[in-house]
C-alpha cells in the first residue's frame, strides 16, 4: 500500500509585510486588531482571510508547541537587534513549521546553484514527483514561489517562467546564525554536516558568517560533534 502523500500547509501568498506583522504580534509590539486591519485591507472574502491568518498563525503568532520556543528565540534576536532581516527568521520559521516550504526552497535552491536561474517547471515537476500530481500540489506551489518573491528570495521572470536568484542576505549575528542552522536541521531531521551548511539549499537566499564552526560552538541550542573520521556534525541539542 502506498503511504499518504505529505500534508501541503503552506496554502497561501503570504507577503513579507504580513509576515512582519505577525511577527511583531509574537513580539508583543503590535497587536492583534492591527493583523487583522493589515489582513483585511489585502484580501478579499472571509475565506481568503481565515486561510491567511491560518498561516500566520502557525509561522508566528501561535507556532505549534514544540516549536514555540524556537519561535520566541527568534523573536528575542528580532527585539534584541532592530536590524534582523525580517526574511531571514520568517524563511527559518517557515521551514520548521511547512515542510512543503521547505522543500520548495531546496529545489529551487539546488536547481539554481550553478547558473543562479532554473524554469519554474521543473520545480513543479519535482515537486509533483514527491507530493502528487494533483492541481492542488501546483497551485501551493506557486504560493510558495510567490511568497519567496515577496521575501527577496527569488524574481520570477518571463511571466513566472523562469525563477531568478536574488543577491544573499548577509547573515553576521552569531545568535541568528545559529537560530537559522537550528532551523536547518529541524528541517532535515537530522544532523548535518558542517561542510555543507554553507550551501545548504533550503537557504539558499542567505549567507552565513564563517567560520561556521567558531560560532556555533557558543551556542547554546546547537551542539558540534565528530561523526566518523573528522566529519563535524551539528545537532539540536534537545536532540542528543
């Protein structure tokens, strides 16, 4: 028997400043009426608002419990320093909480790597090979091209044919850098190797200070450790 295919979540064009909003929510420094206001004034129709603020929920304003307390770590470096990118802890959060994001984002991720553009296309076409061929699997995943767009991830060009690499966001604060490694291997579900975090498709859109291991070995929800023959891994420590 064949298993079910993975729930999609992530249903919706979810804009940065929507985002921004949630997160502000999370953080105590706007309210709830103000989501509200910003949701109704871009959309139309109750369902389009209840399926927004379904999302938004989940990414910021009420993450499921086990990822709550990433979720307020991320909220502290937003409060701690003003100047955090927006996209960069939305990006971590929506990896953790929609895996189908996540996988969007490693797609495109690995398909741009070497020229820095790929046909939308083909990121149907691999997504449909892991979730189904089924209208709802191409219309998430347009939501999810668009919401990379939105969050200066991606330019979608040729009519959203083509999918273009933005300039990297410079990722330099320690704490941020290890709350998006974290958000990595949340993701994956396992350990992962330091060699490769640097081009870890899933975040393709950033860049990581280095050397990766020196800052992540001051963290305290992260652990580095040797697996194999001088092969350093990291984990999450709740993991170990």
């Amino acid at each position: 028997m064949s298993s079910a295919a993975p729930q999609i979540g992530f249903d919706r064009f979810i804009q940065l400043d929507l985002a921004a909003a949630a997160l502000r929510v999370r953080a105590g420094v706007s309210d709830i009426a103000q989501l509200t206001e910003l949701i109704d004034a871009t959309h139309a129709g109750a369902a389009a608002k209840k399926k927004t603020r379904t999302v938004l929920n989940r990414l910021w304003v009420e993450p499921r419990p086990d990822l709550a307390d990433f979720a307020d770590r991320g909220v502290r470096i937003y409060r701690d320093s003003p100047g955090t990118p927006i996209s960069v802890l939305t990006w971590g959060m929506a990896i953790t909480t929609y895996p189908f994001f996540g996988k969007v984002a490693e797609i495109v991720g690995r398909l741009t790597a070497l020229q820095g553009d790929c046909a939308s296309a083909e990121v149907h076409r691999r997504m449909a090979e892991i979730y189904g061929e089924r209208e709802g699997t191409r219309r998430m995943t347009n939501m999810v091209l668009q919401s990379q767009a939105s969050w200066g991830a991606i330019d979608r060009t040729l009519n959203g044919k083509r999918l273009v690499r933005k300039p990297k966001t410079q990722v330099n604060e320690p704490k941020l850098i290890a709350w998006l490694v974290e958000a990595c291997v949340r993701y994956s579900g396992r350990p992962l190797s330091i060699t490769t975090l640097d081009s870890y498709p899933s975040v393709f859109p950033f860049q990581m200070k280095e050397p990766l291991s020196y800052v992540l070995s001051s963290s305290c929800t992260v652990e580095l450790r040797t697996d194999g023959i001088s092969n350093q891994v990291v984990d999450v420590k709740s993991r170990v």
